[in-house]
C-alpha cells in the first residue's frame, strides 16, 4: 500500500539515450510533483502539476518533458541524456484541500546514472 | 530568491543527548516550513509542518519552532536514539515552490 511509487528504481543508460521515469499516487492528492537531488545531496524542484495540468516549470531544460495522463500519476520522460542528468530523482504529492497545509509525502526515488 | 540555510552540515552525538538542528531563510514571507528526514538511498518523509501563522509544532520527541520575521526555524530532538541517524532537511514554502536546504547529516552512537 504504497502512498507514492516510482519505476525503476535504478536506471543506468548510455549519454545520448531517452528514458523515462514512472511516479504513481495512491493519496488521492491533486498536485504531484518531480525533484532532483543532484551529487551534493541538493533537492529542487523541477516540475509541479495540479490535475493534470503544469503549474510549475523551474527552468529546466526541454529535454525534459512531464506527462499527467491522470491526476494519480507524473511521468517524467527524458531525451538525449547527458552526464549531468544524473542524479536521483524523486516524485512527491500533496493535497489540495484546506487545513491539510502542504505536507509533501515523495517516493523513494530513481537514481539515474548516464554513463 | 529564497535562500534556505542547514547549520551545521553534519552532527555526531552519543546516544541520549538532546540536540537541536538550525535552518534559516533569507525571505519571511512563507506560507510554512517543513522539516522532513532522509535515510540513505531512501525518500523524503515528512516529520513537521509549521505553518506561518504557528510558532512550534511538535511530535513525540520532535518539536520544531519557527520564528519567521527573523527567518528561523530549529527542530528540538530529544532524547536522541541510533534509530534517528539521517539527513534531516529543511524546505519553506513561499510564492515559489519548496525550496530545500542542503541537510544535516545526524549520527547517533550507541
């Protein structure tokens, strides 16, 4: 009964390559979202969308393209990888209804390496 | 441009001590302030929310504080246990998303 779930967990790919990553709420929540913590262990925010739709997109490059098919899940799709994607990515959701605050509850995370 | 800072980076305590954990942020206009802990190779997981309008929350052996128009918040650990060696990491919410401090790394020794 996993609150937030994300495939795989690993994922170790060739410099030039696509690749995506599956995130899965089972909350409930309306607003997911997609972080990065990169080798220095420093996590920021990447994406965020509410019901399907994008409300934020912190500068990051078009090579990363979310999708919401529905509001329980947030792919992330990555084309032509570069050395620099890697890192570990994490998913996270949060609720929208009042008196919950904006307690974020995330995944475990998919550490990408790109050799 | 929200700045969120984690003093000090990293902790060793024997077992038992109580110990406190420092975040500061340069812009006080949040909406809250979460703490949340990490262990190796695992997420996020939330441990306190404070909202701007709180000055502490607590839980259990945990309470956190937030004084907001100095750009402050600690989180009290009592009692500390092995079991509570992670990174604990800071993150406030304001009109951008949660920005995250850079953690402190607690260790605990038996």
């Amino acid at each position: 009964d996993t609150a937030v779930s994300q495939t795989p967990k690993y994922l170790v790919t060739q410099m030039g390559n696509d690749k995506s990553i599956k995130c899965e709420q089972n909350l409930g929540h309306d607003t997911m979202y997609w972080y990065k913590q990169d080798s220095k262990k420093f996590l920021k925010i990447m994406f965020s969308y509410n019901n399907k739709e994008l409300i934020i997109n912190e500068t990051v490059p078009n090579r990363f393209s979310p999708k919401s098919p529905d509001k329980a899940h947030l792919n992330l799709h990555i084309n032509s990888l570069e050395l620099g994607d890697s890192a570990v990515y994490f998913c996270a959701s949060s609720p929208r209804t009042s008196g919950s605050g904006d307690t974020q509850y995330f995944g475990p995370g998919t550490r990408l390496t790109v050799l | 441009k929200q700045e969120v800072t984690q003093i000090p980076a990293a902790l060793s305590v024997p077992e038992g001590e109580n110990l406190v954990l420092n975040c500061s942020f340069t812009d006080s206009a949040i909406y809250n302030l979460q703490w949340f802990r990490q262990d190796p190779g695992k997420g996020l997981t939330s441990l306190l929310l404070i909202q701007s309008s709180q000055r502490e929350q607590t839980s259990g052996r945990l309470n956190a504080s937030l004084d907001k128009s100095s750009g402050r918040s600690t989180l009290y650990i009592a009692a500390s246990q092995p079991g509570d060696s992670a990174t604990y990491l800071c993150a406030v919410r304001g009109n951008t998303p949660l920005v995250f401090g850079k953690g402190t790394r607690l260790s605990v020794i038996a």
